[in-house]
C-alpha cells in the first residue's frame, strides 16, 4: 500500500503544475494502478486547489475511470450505434449472463472485469470488443466464450 501511495504522490507531483492537470493525472494513476483509489481524492484536491467532490463527480462521470481495481483481463464490449446495429445487444447480453457479471463488475475468480465502451473506432467490422488492449471485430458469443476461457487459462 506504501508504494501505491508513493506512486501516486509521483503522479500528483509531476502533474500539478500543468494547467488542466485533472485529466491528464487521473489517467496516469489509473494506467499506473489499474483504478483511481477513493483514498487519494484529497490529496488530488489539495494538490490541484479543487475539492474532494470535485475529483469524486470527475471521476465517476466518466466510463473509463475505475474506483475498484480491475480483474486479470478486462473485456469491454461496445453499445456504439454501429454496433448495437450489428447485434451488440444480444452479445452484451449473452456475455453478461455467461460471466454472472453486469458492466463495471469483476468475475469472482478476479479473472475478467466487464465494462461498456462507446466506440472502439471499428465500426466497419461491427459488433465489436476489446480484451485487454487487443480489438476484435465481427464477433459471435462463440468468439468471445473462446476468447474469455483462453484469457482465464492464462491468468
């Protein structure tokens, strides 16, 4: 817990003097952490001049911020347009059911966190998903059932 801290103090120190830091500083401790910790709001808040809501409000208005540390593997299944077009819905659905899981909820072996995306930029190859930091499109339930039961073996 100490180095997470002294990570996230680096953070805060290398960012706290650009202007429009907030931004730019979350995403650092979360591609450090994986997640945003509730512990650090006030330190984040003294360090920017902004209050502890402030941070809070921030952070849970958007998606992609987590306040809980992620799984293993991270799934993100898009509900853009294009790809609730092309049968997202029913895939969502199947994956939520398949994981015992709903968005922003880890499996209980802490092998997959599920989250929504709003576009994953391949709308040509709709539905579309993202595990971990690799894009695959045109998928089935098959694909994903596939793709989720190689990245537990791999945990």
């Amino acid at each position: 817990m100490h180095d997470q801290q002294a990570r996230i103090k680096s953070h805060i120190e290398s960012h706290q003097h650009m202007a429009g830091a907030l931004l730019p500083l979350l995403h650092a401790i979360q591609d450090d952490l994986g997640y945003i910790p509730e512990e650090c709001y006030g330190n984040i808040a003294k360090a920017l001049n902004l209050s502890v809501a402030e941070i809070h409000g921030v952070v849970t208005f958007y998606h992609h911020f987590r306040i809980h540390p992620p799984g293993k593997h991270v799934l993100q299944v898009c509900r853009a347009e294009s790809c609730q077009a092309m049968g997202s819905q029913a895939l969502e659905t199947h994956v939520k059911s398949s994981l015992g899981i709903d968005f922003h909820q880890t499996t209980s072996d802490g092998a997959i966190t599920l989250e929504p995306v709003y576009c994953l930029g391949n709308c040509a190859c709709s539905p579309a998903i993202m595990l971990d930091d690799q894009v695959y499109g045109r998928v089935s339930s098959k694909q994903v059932d596939r793709l989720v039961a190689e990245a537990k073996e791999a945990v």
